[in-house]
C-alpha cells in the first residue's frame, strides 16, 4: 500500500476517475471540482487529498485543509 498526495501525481486524470466511481456522493462531488479546478478555490490553497492505493487500485481517500 501507498499513500499518495493527489497534486504530486502524473496521471490525476486515472485518480479523478477511480474518485468519481465512490458510491458516496461526496466522493462524486470532489471528483467534479477536481475535474473542472475549483477545488483549490472552493477548499484553500493548502488542501490536500490524499489516495490510499494499491497499485492502481484505488483504497481510500480523504482530504485535509487547515482551518483558516
């Protein structure tokens, strides 16, 4: 297992998609404002997502912003 920081990775596009598969509709909705850049808008520039993957299987997700 690895955990991965969304922004330091080559292939978000792979990661948006495998987001955007949660059955949970807040995993659809991070995956949309990935997908069309507002999340660093909508969530502060210091937010951060983090993958739990195997490989390129996707685990968990989560993400952390600092309260402001």
């Amino acid at each position: 297992m690895q955990i991965k920081e969304f922004s330091q990775t080559d292939n978000k596009d792979f990661w948006i998609g495998k987001i955007a598969q949660a059955d949970w509709s807040a995993g659809k909705y991070l995956a949309q404002i990935l997908r069309d850049g507002s999340f660093y808008e909508l969530c502060g520039s210091k937010t951060k997502v983090f993958l739990l993957t195997e490989g390129n299987e996707l685990l968990s997700f989560c993400s952390y912003a600092e309260k402001g």
